[in-house]
C-alpha cells in the first residue's frame, strides 16, 4: 500500500483559503489524471464569477477539515471523483473514503456538488461518485447541484461539460453571481528563465530531483523504481503486421514486492520524434530551461510538473502530447491563432455550443487530433510553448498485469503487452505511447539514452534499458484453497495474469500440493500469428496442470472466439461453478468481452441452473459479491 501524505507540508487547506481569501475548494480522486483535470478546469472557470478556488489532493490533506469549512462564508467543496477497478475509489481517495464512512462526521451546512468518473463497461458504475454524494448528504452537507456522472466509455469530455453548465447554473443563482471575466485569458503559472543551477534541473524524475541517481526505498506512485529491463522478446510469430512484447523487469535489490495477481505501473516517456516535432513547429529551442510557478502562492501544487526542467523535458516526461486535448485547452490556445478560420473552429469547439460539441467529436475526437497533429494542421497557430505546457495534462503511468508468478519469479515482474499502433481518418499512423517506447526499446532504438541506461553498465555493446515503475496492488487472486477450480477466460492480453496464475498452480502441484482443476479459455486471431506463449501453455497442458481451450477467430471460415467455446461448455462449466465451488476470473477487453462473457454465464445458469433470468443475474451478481466471479478488466 502507498504511503499516506507523502510530502505533505501544505497544512489545512481551510487555513489556507482563508490566508488566500478563497471560497470553493475542489478535491479529486484520480487515478489517470482526468478527474484532476476536471477539478482544475473548474477551478479556473470560477475566475470568470469572480470566485477564487483552490485545487486540492485529498491525499495530502486532511479531510477532517471539510468540517471547519462551514466556518468561510459563501464556501463551496466540489469533488471530481473516478471508480476504478471493481467499484473502488482511487489511490488518492482511498483514505477520504475510509473517513467518509465513520459516522461521527458532522457535515451539517457544508455546501457541496460532486462529479462522478466512470465507465459504463464495469459492473460498479460510478460507485464512488454516487457513494460520495450520498454519503455528504447523509452527514448533513447541502447539495448545490444534482450528482453529474461522466462515461468514460462513451464522451466523458461532453458530460463534463453538459453538467459544468448546470452546475454553474446553480452556484450563480445560489450565491447571485454574474459572469463578469473569460478565464482563458487568464495565465495560472508564470514563467521563469534564469540560469539555474545545473544540480536544480529535473531530468525526467516524477518524483524527488535526482532520485534516478540515488535511488532509495521505499518506492511507490511518488518514488518509482528504476527497473533494468532483463528481458524484451516479440510474442507474435515473424509473419505477424502486429507486435505484442514479452518483458521482464528486475526487482532485485528494490525490496519491491509482488503477488500473482498484481499490476505493474509504469512511467513512459514520449517519442523524440513527436517532441522535435513541436520544437520544429514552433520554432523553440527545446533546451532551454525554464520553471513555471503558480502565480497563487497558497496553491497546493506549486509547478503543473517537475521544474526546473528543459522544455525538452517537460515534453517528453511531463506532458501528455499523445491524446487528444479537451475543449477548454482548444478554447485557450484559440486566441494564437492567427488565421480568422483556424481560430473560429478552435474557438467552436471550445465553446459549450451544440454545434461546438458536435465539431470536437468529428474533428477532433473522431479525427484522433493530438495536439502535434493540430499543430501540423492548423499552421497560424503558434501558442508560446510555455503556455502550451501550462494547459496540456500529465503524462499518465500506464498500468499493466503481471504475467509472472511471484512464487516463481520473486524478483522479477513479467509484462505482456501489446504495441498500440493505428491509422487514423487524416491517414497518419499513431501510436501509443508506452507500448511504443517498449518496441523502440525492443529494436534498440530507444532515445534519450542517459538515465534509463543501467548506471553500471554503460557502454553500448551491453547496455540494460531501465524503467521507472511502481508496484499496485490488486483484488485479482488466485483461490485461498488449491483445491478450488479456476476458470479463466482471457482473449489476447488478457491471458497476462492467467500465465501467472498457472505458472503457480504448476509449482503447488509438483509440490504435491492437491490443486483442482485449471482451465483457461483463451482466443486469438490464428495460431500462426498471434498465439501468445503457444510452448508454455502446450507443456502445462501436457503436464496435466493446464485445461486449455484456445478459439482462434481467423483460423476458419467463421469467426470462433472464447464466448463460443464458453457456450459449447456450457454443462460442464455449470456443474464445475455448483459442484465443485469453482471460482472464475475474467481479464482482457472491458469493452465487449468481459459483457459478453459475464451474459454467458448468466444464460448458463438458467439453461442448466434452471433459474430464471433474473435469478440467473441475480446469481451472477452474488457470485461477484462472493469474490467467486473477478474481472481484470481495461478499455
Ligand atoms: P496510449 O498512448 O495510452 O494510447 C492508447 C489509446 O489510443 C487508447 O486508450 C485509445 O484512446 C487510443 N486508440 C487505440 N487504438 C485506437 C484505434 N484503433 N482508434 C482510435 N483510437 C485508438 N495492456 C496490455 O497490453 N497488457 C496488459 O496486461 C494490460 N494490463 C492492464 C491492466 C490494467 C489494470 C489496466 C488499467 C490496463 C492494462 N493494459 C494492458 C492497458 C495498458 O495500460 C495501456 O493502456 C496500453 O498498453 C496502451 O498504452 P500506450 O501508452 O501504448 O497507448
């Protein structure tokens, strides 16, 4: 688990709004940083009532003064929340969670509005939004605006939006407030150029200058780990147009532990090409170092990244330059436009029209214009780079599951992860990008060289790539007996867990340990492209460990994928589930498979369990509830 208030020197946030002269406090538990843009978004729309408000981590804070905020008159709390996984609040919410739920709180007159983060895939929709607005109301706090969810699997940017609407609504009739200013005019940070000290200059660090240098335990999200790559290979046959990469990173002298299960998180960084690229378009020195200080001092974070640091820097590790930018960041680069069209149509979309909506979802969404390709596209746009800093997300870590046992590999966490790479409708290829970096690094072609070098082992014949990384717990366990049988169902990357959890069954079994049966549903497109871990699979099958059933989609004339084989087995899967107490696990694609499945099962309990179907979904549900059914699950 993460260290509680790391770093934490800010004090009462009410005491800092009261020296700040503040009235609106936004807290946000965010996992890939969207719920932090979205406080922020708000905090900087409440300049044009006139409102100063201040972002705050609640992790680094104490919550327990959500009490005292009654005391600041006119005070508002807004909280930008986001589910994550099965139902659970963020990393950073964790703690205000656990707070929230003890009944002596007394929130009574606390003035407060709350947007939900969500993925309508998940079973748990919205859990923590809806649980946080619940639960203020129940303490006594008074909603200033009904709870707004937003759909990550849908337009999460356009239900942002549409309820920040309302919501202003309300906090303007409630507290009689005009709009009086536009906030994109308005700078957050202001911009320092000196000579700093080179010792002062981050280099890429998310955490503590210079901690790739010195790197000291414990490491966590604010700490990471520098881990030397061990080993890189290519899964897909040598035919294949697609990648998928095998790696292994070493934990060793980390005291980072695992367990079969868990994810991986890591830090990536940006292609060179993509940050020459802006430095070319806006014709910037990308070296040059600068620092960007929030112009409001009693801020809670006093740089949007790492600073000082070269813009080069800040380009490759800091920012997100990949994705495409919300609304309000087109809305504030708009006025660098110098073309009347190019700035019309920032400016359309950027505002809260419905044609406004209906041109980001084409152009911009639809297109998969990130804020390089909106560049290349709209050539009179020149914003200064330091403001494009100040406006554009956080590069975010990227999360993958372990497909390693730690009982097998104690020191070492496996990934398997498959490269992210697409056409888009204006015909440029994009690419993801920690995916990518692992394939440069895969064909050696990885830049910037310094700090991910293995720091003893620095010449070029036998250098060892390293990456940043932290360790995240997770639910997704293998049964408490050995004797309890596992179905696993996992399509393409979603066998990564599932190898973990048979290379420990094997180990359990060939210690004599009676283990019950292990049987895994897997698909991929052919065998002779993509089948993940073909060998390994065949010889726990072949040891009478593994009960493999693979469909491989393209391999006939029409398509087989698991949710048929699932079907097929129908019977036998019902009797397992009743009988023999089996427990099943689902990994891969949030999208549709997971659904898929999950209705699969719920047809299998009324075509064998002679139930009806709502006491098929009902079952389905306690089996969930029961931690019987678990999901690791991505979109
Ligand atoms: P990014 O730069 O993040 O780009 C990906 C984004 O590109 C997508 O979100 C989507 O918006 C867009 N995109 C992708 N394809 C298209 C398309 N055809 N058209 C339009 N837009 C598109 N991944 C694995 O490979 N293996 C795992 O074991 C694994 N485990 C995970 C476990 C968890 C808990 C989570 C949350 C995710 C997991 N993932 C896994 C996904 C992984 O975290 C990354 O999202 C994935 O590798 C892509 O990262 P990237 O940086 O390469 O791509």
């Amino acid at each position: 688990t993460l260290p509680t208030k790391i770093g934490t020197t800010n004090g009462s946030f009410v005491d800092r709004m009261l020296h700040g002269n503040k009235t609106m406090v936004l807290f946000y538990g965010s996992q890939t940083g969207t719920a932090e843009d979205f406080a922020q978004r708000l905090a900087k729309q409440a300049k044009r009532y006139g409102i100063a408000a201040m972002v705050v981590d609640p992790e680094e804070t104490e919550m327990e003064d959500l009490q005292r905020l009654v005391t600041i008159e006119n005070h508002l709390a807004v909280f930008t929340v986001a589910t994550y996984g099965e139902g659970d609040p963020t990393d950073n919410a964790q703690e205000f969670y656990e707070w929230l739920r003890q009944d002596a709180n007394d929130l009574n007159g606390l003035h407060y509005a709350v947007f939900g983060l969500g993925n309508k895939t998940y079973e748990y929709y919205n859990a923590v939004g809806k649980y946080v607005d619940r639960r203020l109301s129940e303490l006594g706090a008074v909603r200033v605006a009904e709870l707004g969810m937003g759909d990550d699997d849908g337009n999460i940017e356009d239900d942002f939006i549409a309820w920040s609407a309302v919501f202003w609504k309300n906090v303007c009739q409630k507290y009689r407030l005009v709009r009086d200013t536009d906030e994109s005019t308005m700078r957050q940070y202001k911009l320092i150029k000196d000579i700093f000290p080179q010792e002062t200059i981050f280099t890429g660090e998310v955490g503590r200058l210079k901690c790739y240098e010195k790197q000291k335990s414990p490491f966590h999200l604010r700490n990471p780990f520098l881990a030397p790559i061990l080993a890189n290979k290519e899964l897909f046959k040598p035919d294949s147009l697609r990648s998928c990469l095998h790696l292994e990173l070493d934990l060793t002298n980390s005291r980072l532990s695992y367990e079969t299960g868990d994810h991986v998180a890591i830090f990536p960084t940006n292609d060179s090409y993509l940050v020459n690229h802006i430095g070319e378009l806006l014709g910037v020195d990308l070296d040059e170092v600068i620092s960007l200080v929030d112009f409001d001092e009693d801020a809670q974070k006093k740089n949007p990244f790492p600073c000082p640091c070269s813009y080069r820097t800040a380009l490759t590790h800091y920012l997100d330059i990949t994705s495409v930018p919300n609304t309000q960041i087109l809305k504030d680069i708009a006025q660098y436009a110098t073309d009347e069209s190019e700035r019309a149509l920032l400016t359309l979309m950027g505002s809260y029209s419905e044609d406004g909506r209906i041109k980001y979802k084409d152009w911009a969404l639809d297109g998969c214009r990130s804020i390089v390709v909106i560049l290349e596209d709209l050539p009179s746009l020149k914003p200064p780079l330091e403001y494009l800093c100040e406006v554009l997300p956080r590069l975010q870590a990227r999360y993958y599951s372990i497909s390693s046992s730690s009982k097998i590999y104690p020191t070492s966490v496996h990934l398997t992860a498959v490269v992210v790479q697409y056409l888009t409708p204006t015909q440029r290829i994009a690419k993801g990008v920690a995916t990518n970096q692992f394939r440069r690094m895969y064909l050696k072609e990885y830049d910037p060289k310094p700090i991910f070098y293995d720091n003893n082992n620095n010449d070029e014949t036998s250098f060892c790539y390293r990456l940043p990384i932290y360790i995240r717990k997770s639910t997704f366990r293998l049964p408490f007996k050995f004797q309890t049988p596992i179905i696993m169902i996992g399509p393409g990357t979603g066998l990564a867990p599932f190898r973990g959890f048979i290379q420990e069954r094997h180990f359990q079994k060939i210690q004599g340990k009676p283990v019950g049966e292990t049987i895994l549903y897997y698909g991929c497109r052919k065998r002779d492209e993509d089948f993940l871990y073909e060998d390994e699979l065949k010889y726990y099958e072949s040891e009478k460990t593994l009960e493999l059933h693979v469909a491989f989609s393209r391999d006939q004339e029409h398509k087989v994928y698991v949710t048929h084989l699932l079907r097929l087995d129908g019977e036998k899967l019902w009797k397992l589930i009743i009988n023999n107490n089996a427990n099943l696990y689902v990994c891969g694609d949030a999208k549709h498979m997971s659904r898929d499945v999950q209705m699969i099962i719920v047809d299998i309990a009324q075509l064998f369990g002679g139930l009806t179907s709502e006491g098929a979904m009902a079952f389905v549900k306690d089996l969930i509830v029961k931690g019987r059914y678990s999901q690791d699950v991505w979109s």
